[in-house]
C-alpha cells in the first residue's frame, strides 16, 4: 500500500512517522518546505515527546516526483487545501484521500480533484521543533469515514484506519464520519478562536473567559443540531477536559497568530457562521470572533 501525506508538518508528521514504521507501507510526503524535506530524506523523520522514533518517509517539495498513492492524507492548513489539490491530483487518479484538517468546507474542495474522500477528524497534537523533527505533544483518537458527497469505500476507510492503528496512531473507521468532526470543530472554535484573540493557552483561557467559550461551542451545537448531526461527545466536556490534560498548550491559533502566519479562522469561526447563517441559525459571537482575528491578521500588513 502506498500513502501520501499533503503536508508533513506537525499533524502530517504524526500521520507519516506511524505509517513509517509499516513494512507493508511504502510512505511519501510532500511539503513546500524545501529544509523538512532535505532533513527528513537525509536523516529519517523523527518524533520526540510522546513519541521517541525515526522513520524512513520517502519526501518531496516537488509533487511531480511522488508516484501514484492508494490513499492521501492532507493534513495541510485548510487554507492550503485548493493549492495543494492541485499540486497532487496526479498522484491520485484511482486512489482515496482522507482529510485530517480542521473546520468545515476542505471535504468539498478535495472532491473536486479525487475520485472518492475520506471525512477525518484526528484528536493528537504536535508542533515541529526543527527541520525533520516534529515533539508529539499529545496522543488520541482519529475517527474517519466515507464523505457522504464523493465517498470511498467503507472497505477503503478500515483499511486506512487498520494501517494507521498497527503503526500506533489509533485509528476508528466509521460509518457517518460527521458527528465526530463537527464534535471537534465547535471544540477548535472555543479553544483556537478564543485563545488566538486572548493569547492565553487553552486551560489558562478556561480559567479567565470560560462563559465566552460556552457561548461559541453553543452556538456550534445548534447549527449541528439543526442539520440533523448527532455530537459525538458534548463539546463543553472537552473544553474542560482539555483544560485538565493541555492546561499550558497553545492552540494552533495562537501559534499562528504569534508567528503572524494566515489562520484557519474562515473554516472555523467564521465557517460555523456562514452554515448558520444559510440555514437560519445566527451564531453573532461566532461572527464576531472571526471578524476579530480577521482584524488581527489585516493589523500585520499596515505600517508601524
């Protein structure tokens, strides 16, 4: 079986260093990161913390030098996805590519270059430490399943899941994948939309504006009730949970917004917003949020 991972950085890694240690997987990764790349080819790729190996991955800068893939996994910032689609199409003319990303809206772009999707929604977190190396800062589930529009196999998704879970990323493959990932969306609004405007991990941000954070996972709640998806589990626990088990963790928003990278705010915030607004159900805070970090990132283009 061949894999491709779209986006070896923290997430992608963890996808690429599990499925590296399969005999039965031959793993490629391509990323425009031209220094992970060299240091991942010429070194192995390592992950430190939770995890402590290194792996062969076979990667690349160049997608035209990776061959055709059984399956992908894009783990790319859901901004990314339409450049990076296009970039690899090629490889996947007769293969399944699983979305790993969050928020709402990457399921639809990634139909438009592959025959059959993946929905995924993946709960471990990391961050790259230097080239080649990625710290895995927290293990947990990945729960995928066929994409209801353009879906792959059900047989196709145990197979992924089956791969994933022997390299020692557990994996669940599941009928109707949506309850998981909008779980994990409304999560990822109160969390990283709350914490990029704060600047405050996640569990010191449960302990200053924990109400604001009950207000924007509430308003995700109705918009999924509203379309007929059962929760996997309530987001509020996760909130306090996270706070028990990541006190100190930075989402990957305020990563972002301290590095003055683009965020994935418009397939979250403001992604929850624009589905409630279309069926009905307003979600102002959600709104606001998104409008803010939006204001945050236009603040880095005017002169000081």
């Amino acid at each position: 079986m061949k894999v491709c991972i779209i986006g070896c950085g923290a997430i992608g890694s963890l996808f690429a260093a599990h499925l590296g240690k399969l005999d039965d997987v031959e793993v490629w990764a391509y990323d425009p990161y031209q220094a992970h790349v060299d240091a991942i080819n010429e070194n192995g790729l390592r992950l430190t913390g939770q995890s402590d190996f290194v792996v062969k991955v076979n990667a690349r800068a160049d997608a035209r030098e990776i061959p055709p893939c059984d399956f992908g996994i894009i783990a790319a910032k859901t901004l990314h996805t339409r450049s990076a689609m296009e970039s690899v199409a090629h490889i996947f003319k007769d293969g399944a590519v699983c979305s790993v990303q969050n928020g709402v809206g990457s399921e639809e772009i990634i139909a438009e270059y592959v025959p059959r999707v993946i929905m995924g929604t993946t709960f471990p977190a990391g961050h790259i430490t230097g080239p080649g190396v990625c710290n895995h800062d927290t293990k947990g589930l990945t729960t995928i399943g066929p994409f209801l529009d353009k879906p792959a196999s059900f047989e196709e998704c145990q197979k992924l899941a089956e791969a994933l879970t022997r390299g020692g990323q557990e994996t669940l493959a599941v009928e109707d994948p949506r309850g998981p990932m909008w779980t994990k969306v409304i999560f990822n609004c109160a969390s990283n939309g709350v914490g990029a405007l704060t600047r405050l991990p996640h569990g010191i941000a449960c302990d200053q504006v924990r109400d604001v954070m009950s207000t924007v996972a509430q308003e995700g709640i109705a918009v999924a009730k509203a379309l007929g998806i059962n929760l996997e589990k309530d987001p509020e626990e996760m909130i306090d949970y996270g706070r028990e088990v990541a006190y100190r963790h930075k989402p990957s928003m305020l990563q972002d917004i301290e590095a003055q990278r683009p965020t994935e705010i418009d397939s979250l915030n403001l992604g929850i917003a624009e589905m409630g607004e279309k069926i009905g159900v307003p979600c102002p805070l959600n709104r606001a949020v998104g409008e803010m970090v939006k204001a945050v990132e236009f603040s880095w283009t005017l002169d000081d």
